[in-house]
C-alpha cells in the first residue's frame, strides 16, 4: 500500500504548469470529493480549469447509482477519445482518469472498455491521485481501487483560504461516509463501502477553516449523514444532533444543513437539534421511496408507511415551519398500482417542498435486481409522470405560500441580470434580489414578492418578471 506524504513530483508536476479539468457527476459528495481531488492534484503542481480544451488531465468524477447515469460516463469516454487522438497527431499528451463510484464499481473493465483511460481511482483512495498519476506518467495503466487502510483525509491536503472563498459562501463537507443500510435496489454499499464516521475534532478543524475564510453557510454531507456517531471532547458518545450542537458554536458559520438521511437514523437529539439550533436551516431531506409497506419490506427499507408519517409529526412538532424534501422510486419489482396508489397518498399526506423521483433501475449485484416481477418500462414511466405532477404541484404550493412572507436569505453571487443578486432561502430556495439588498455572505432579511417553481423573487428585484420566466435563477 503506497503512502501519500511520500508522494514524488515528476518535474513538470513541479512547475505547476498542468491543468486538470474535472468533471463532476452525480451527487454532493461527489462534488465534495472532486474539490478535494483538486486540492490533491495542486499539491502535485495541477491547476484546475473549467475548459476541458486546454487541460492536461481529464478527469471524470463518476456516479453509478442509476443505470443512465454509469452509461454516460462510456459517451464522455468515446468524445475524449478522439480529442485525445487530436492531441497525439499533434504530438501533445492528454491524460484520462475515472474516479468515483464507477470507478469503484467496475474498476479493470473501465480500462477494457476503454482504452482512453489511463487511471482508475476509486472514492477511498483518491488521495493517493499524485503517486498514481506519477506511475501513469511512466507509462502505467494504474487501477487503485481498493479499500484504504488509512484514513483519506489524514492524508489530503487542506485547502487554502483562498481557494475556499473561491468556491463560495456555502461549503460541503463530509463527515460520514458508507451505508450499512442494504437497501436492495442500492448500489452505494458496495461502492462507498462500509459506514464510517470522521472524527468530530476533524470536523470542527474543517469547519473552523471554512468560517476562517468567508463560507456561512456548511452542509454536512454523508450517504447516510444521520447515523453519524462521534465522541464529544469528554469521550461521552454523540450523534449527528451533537455535532451539530458544536458547530453552531463557530462563530461565522450561520447556517448548517445536512444530507442525506435515514428514517431510522431520526433520533431524538437530532430532532430536538431541529427545535433548539437557530443554525439549523427548517429543511430536511428525508427519503421514503415508497408509500407501500409491501414494497419498502422488499426494498429492505425497515420502516412503514406509518412509521415514516409519525416520525414526520415528531419533526415538525420540534420544528413547525420545517420544510421536506424526498426520494422517490417507482416500478420497483412487484409494485403494483395500489402499491403505487400508497405511494401517491403519503405524498398527499406529507406535503412536500421539494422531491426527487426515479423509474427504478436495476443494478447489477442488488439483491433488487435478482426480483421477480419487473416492472413494464412503459407503466414505470406513466407512474412517475403521475407522480413527478404531484410533486410538482406541491412545490409550487409551498413555494406561492411563501410570497407575503419575509425570508432570511444568504446572499450567495450576482445574479443573472445586471441589478440582480441571488441568494438562498432557508428552504434551499434561490432568492432573486436587488443588488442593493446586501453584499455576498450577508444574511439578509427579504419580503418575497413572488415564486416560480422553485425559486423566489425578493420586493424590489429590478426586472423581477424577467427574472422570473427565465428558467432556473441558479445552478
Ligand atoms: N434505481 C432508481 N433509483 C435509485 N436510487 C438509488 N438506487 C436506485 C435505483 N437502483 C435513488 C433513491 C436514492 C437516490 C439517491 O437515488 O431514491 O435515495
Ligand atoms: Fe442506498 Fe441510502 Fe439505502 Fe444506504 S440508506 S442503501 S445509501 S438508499
């Protein structure tokens, strides 16, 4: 196993003169994971940039939750191909790399099927990218998948205060990795491996860091962010609700979120959390999948219907104003119409902010896969149409229930207009504002005037119908 604090820079990694262009797919912690790559690859003389043209490196941060989403990475692969090709004629070098959750999935038959590629890295040892990238250069195929013995983020180096307030006033950050869950139509057990947790002192240093230089705003990342499980500085064991309780201590860092968690990993000091921290933002992301209990028993889900809309009540008696988001999957095998008709009515019964929905996609190596009755394409898609309007429909509700209302917003980037800013609303809204309304990494207090969607215009936005019909505010 190679050891990155020996890592060795070939001279042209020394100069500094590289780029590397990343290209992020999939979800937060990917995007996480590829800031963290980039500061890995500064350390080994690598500038990131956004123009995939003029990189060096390609390097392609995977997702392989959803069929689609895997087979995307193999229609990138064939385009860079033939830039790399260009490259060669022209007598210049390109190097490709995959890594993330592809990457750990499919490892050697990546370099197989394409032979672009020159490095495969996996999530969990992805600080080890100089060391692999000075092998490829010595004309290496390198695969490093394997589960790190060492602890990734010992190893990486941290980001200047530069190049955080470069990313932003709000930050991600991971503080637990892995599920133990075994949903069966997941395939996140088996490509980001086993549930671990980061030491709380870790954390704390990493959020000290990101307040230190400007970001306001942090959302706590995990696959299974609530089962985190820690010990305060008087070794007394301390989940999710008590970590937060100690970053709501760092002066500068005025608003936390956290995502993604389970129903079952709801416990009361994360609920109370939600009543006491005025830091913590009134929005949770709490999927369900389904409304059927036959279908979540068969998707190893360990909850009901009914367990899920009580544990619903318990959160919004600790925090009434608190808005909910979900994930959805329809046609998983053997859901039937009244299985989909429960899924329909908790939604009606919930009333949801914001949601994510999916046609179930079978997964190689899920048990979900191995089921008997698959469901019909053509019913799967009918079925999250019916759904997707539902959802809709409420995110609109909520959004219109809003306009009269006055928000804190944290300002975030100028807006797309001249005049205009853009912020979020504390149920991860964007907000369209006036640019004299505040400056980035302000939390200012708004009326909203009006709402599409999923975003908000402020009173006083100039041009506030344009604003307004101009698709998404932001990204
Ligand atoms: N098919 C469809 N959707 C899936 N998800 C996870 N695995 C699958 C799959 N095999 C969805 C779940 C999860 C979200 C991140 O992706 O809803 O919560
Ligand atoms: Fe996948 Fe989430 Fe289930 Fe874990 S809890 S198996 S990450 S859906």
């Amino acid at each position: 196993m190679s050891d990155t604090r020996q890592a060795t820079l070939s001279p042209t990694q020394r100069a500094g003169s590289r780029k590397v262009f990343i290209k992020t797919y999939g979800c937060q912690m990917n995007v996480y994971d590829s800031q963290r790559m980039g500061d890995a690859l500064a350390g080994g003389g690598y500038v990131t940039t956004e123009a995939m043209e003029e990189a060096d490196l390609v390097l392609l941060n995977t997702c392989h939750i959803r069929e689609k989403a895997a087979e995307k990475i193999y229609s990138e692969l064939g385009r860079i191909r033939v830039m790399k090709a260009e490259r060669a004629a022209a007598g210049k070098d390109l190097r490709v790399a995959v890594a993330g959750c592809v990457a750990q999935a499919e490892g050697r038959e990546i370099i197989a099927r394409a032979p672009v590629v020159d490095l495969v890295i996996g999530p969990q040892t992805y600080h080890r990218l100089p060391q692999a990238l000075s092998r490829v250069e010595k004309g290496e195929r390198v695969v490093e998948t394997d589960y790190a013995v060492e602890d990734k983020f010992e190893h990486l180096p941290k980001a200047g205060k530069r190049e955080i307030g470069a990313r932003g006033v709000t930050a991600f950050l991971t503080v637990q990795e892995g599920c133990d869950k075994f949903c069966t139509f997941c395939v996140v057990p088996y490509t980001r491996g086993a549930e671990v947790s980061r030491p709380l002192a870790q954390i704390l240093d990493e959020a000290r860091r990101l307040a230190d230089a400007g970001v306001r705003e942090a959302t706590l990342l995990g696959q299974n962010v609530n089962a985190w499980h820690g010990e305060d500085a008087g070794g007394r064991p301390i989940g999710l609700g008590g970590l937060l309780h100690a970053l709501a201590e760092i002066p500068g860092l005025d608003r936390l979120r956290y995502t993604t968690s389970h129903p079952r990993d709801m416990d009361d000091e994360l609920i109370a959390a939600h009543r006491d921290l005025p830091q913590l933002m009134p929005y949770l992301h709490l999927p369900v999948q389904s409304g059927s209990d036959a279908i979540l028993k068969a998707m190893n889900r360990r909850h009901t219907g009914e367990d899920y809309l009580r544990l619903i009540e318990r959160i919004r008696a600790a925090r009434p104003d608190i808005a909910l988001s979900g994930d959805f999957i329809v046609g998983f095998p053997g859901e039937s119409e009244a299985d989909f008709e429960a899924t329909m009515r908790l939604v009606e019964a919930v009333g949801y902010a914001s949601a994510f929905s999916f046609k179930y996609s079978p997964r190689p190596g899920t048990p979900g896969a191995e089921l008997a009755g698959h469901v019909d394409e053509a019913v799967k898609s009918e079925r999250l149409a019916r759904l997707q309007e539902l959802l809709r429909r409420q995110q609109l509700a909520f959004s219109e229930s809003l306009v009269g209302q006055k928000l804190s917003v944290l300002v975030e980037k100028p807006g797309r207009r001249p005049g205009q800013i853009v912020g979020r609303s504390p149920y991860l809204q964007p907000v369209v504002m006036d640019e004299n309304a505040g400056s980035v990494g302000d939390v200012v207090t708004v009326e909203i005037a009006g709402a599409v969607a999923n975003s908000l215009i402020a009173l006083g936005a100039s041009d506030a119908r344009s604003a307004l019909t101009g698709g998404p505010v932001a990204a």
